[in-house]
C-alpha cells in the first residue's frame, strides 16, 4: 500500500524538545512518506532551548501542508501531543516521534492493518527493517519486565507502548484526550490504557530486525515507571474505573488546561 492508495486525510503530529540535529530530516522524511495522498504535518516545539524550532520551520518552508507550532515552556510530550492535536482535521491522526527511532514509511503498513483488522489503534513496530534499534539484552529484560508489569497492573496485552508511531481513528483521541491526566514521559501508557478502557481495538505490528544500538533504560528510569504506575493506577480515573466515554462525561474529569 502506498500514499496513493489512502482514501482519507491523515495528520501526522510530531512532539519535538531540543530536537535541532534531527527534526529538519524527521520532516523531510515524513512529507516524503506522504507524498502523493491528503495530508498534514504538524511539529509541536515542547519549549525547547536550540534551535528544533527554527530548524523545522527551515524543512517545512514552501510546505502549506507542514505547520510547525510552539511553546516557550517545556511542559511534556503528552501536553505537545494534546497541543498539536488541536490544530489538525484529519480523519486518521499519527503521533511520531521527532526522532526517527520508527521511521514514517511504516504508517502505510499500520494502515493496512487499520483497515484489514477494524482496529481503532495501530503501534508501530521497533522491529521493522527501518526502525532503528538494537537492544542489548539489559533493556530487552527491562522491557519484558515492564510488559508484564503493565499487563497485570492493567491487562494491556501490548508489549511496547512506548513505541514512537502509533496511528489513530480520529474518533479515538477525540474520546480520549479530554480525560488525559499525564503530561510526561507515561503518556503513552495512559494513552492506550484509556483507549483499551473505552472498548477501542488496537493492533502491534511485528517485523524484521534492524541493527542500532540503543542505551538501556536506567534504575531512575525504571522507579519512576514503577512509581508512576502504581500512584496512577490507584488515583486515574482513566486507568481505575474503567468508564466508557459516555459514563465518564459526568465523572469529574477536565477537559484540557494548563496546570
């Protein structure tokens, strides 16, 4: 399947901070991909201190269909998520991150398996020949041992939620958005938590090995998974009552703000 083939208008959103040294390739690189069908691209700088702004700006320029927009303040990948998704209309929505750990060229698979599966959410997959990573087998356990965390804490049966390319329904993040809590790093997690909660299907692709090494996740990073899901997992009304979106309208949950 190529961008030819794609009935609908997609919008690929891409959370950027201190992304200077990639984000003018991660541009070039997505409107390639894309080249040929309706789309948009929206770079979200998340206050960054180089110049990621000023080079996306420079990759989009004579581009109508890229935008790029910002912020002064670094408030989280999950805030820029929130942020760029207001300014796109597309039917299908990608979240990418800046840095080209997953490359754009998957999305014409993960539509592929969108439309021969009816699934609502399709991830992206590390293994994919031009992904770009190797784990070593520290984080490999590390990962294993965050699936199985995630899987008993929240019966989520993907093993990476992480993974930098994930393609939505429209319908989806229109749900989920509003009732997000997370504005860091476990957004992710939140994200396909919440949309698993509201009865939404989502699909992993899996593929072939491609070779890049990848640093292992430190101990920080690996208390602060854990303490993040269980502090969530007992207080989120996403993650802890599992309502669906009509039921959760009256549940006290804000819509998007600013803390």
């Amino acid at each position: 399947m190529n961008a030819q083939e794609l009935p609908v208008r997609i919008s690929v959103i891409i959370p950027a901070f201190n992304e200077q040294g990639i984000i003018g390739q991660t541009v070039q690189e997505t409107v390639r991909a894309l080249t040929g069908c309706d789309y948009e691209i929206v770079v979200v700088d998340d206050g960054s201190h180089d110049g990621t702004r000023a080079e996306a700006r420079q990759a989009a320029e004579g581009n109508a269909r890229v935008q790029v927009v910002g912020y002064d303040k670094n408030e989280g990948k999950g805030w820029a998520l929130r942020y760029g998704f207001e300014q796109t209309d597309g039917d299908l929505v990608a979240l990418l991150d800046a840095d080209l750990d997953l490359h754009p060229a998957q999305l014409w698979t993960l539509w592929k398996v969108m439309q021969e599966t009816g699934a609502d959410v399709v991830i992206g997959s590390k293994q994919h020949p031009q992904s770009r990573v190797n784990y070593p087998w520290q984080r490999r356990m590390i990962s294993t041992a965050y699936f199985l965390l995630i899987r008993w804490l929240f019966g989520l049966p993907l093993r990476d939620t992480q993974t930098g390319l994930k393609l939505f329904r429209r319908q989806v993040l229109q749900d989920v958005f509003p009732r997000m809590q997370v504005k860091g790093f476990a957004f992710d997690l939140e994200l396909l938590v919440a949309a698993d909660r509201f009865g939404y299907r989502t699909r992993r692709l899996s593929s072939c090995h491609f070779d890049t090494p990848t640093a292992p996740m430190s101990a920080g990073g690996r208390s602060a998974v854990y303490s993040w899901t269980q502090r969530t997992y007992s207080t989120s009304p996403v993650f802890g009552n599992g309502l669906s979106p009509a039921q959760e309208t009256n549940s006290g949950c804000s819509p998007l703000s600013r803390v």
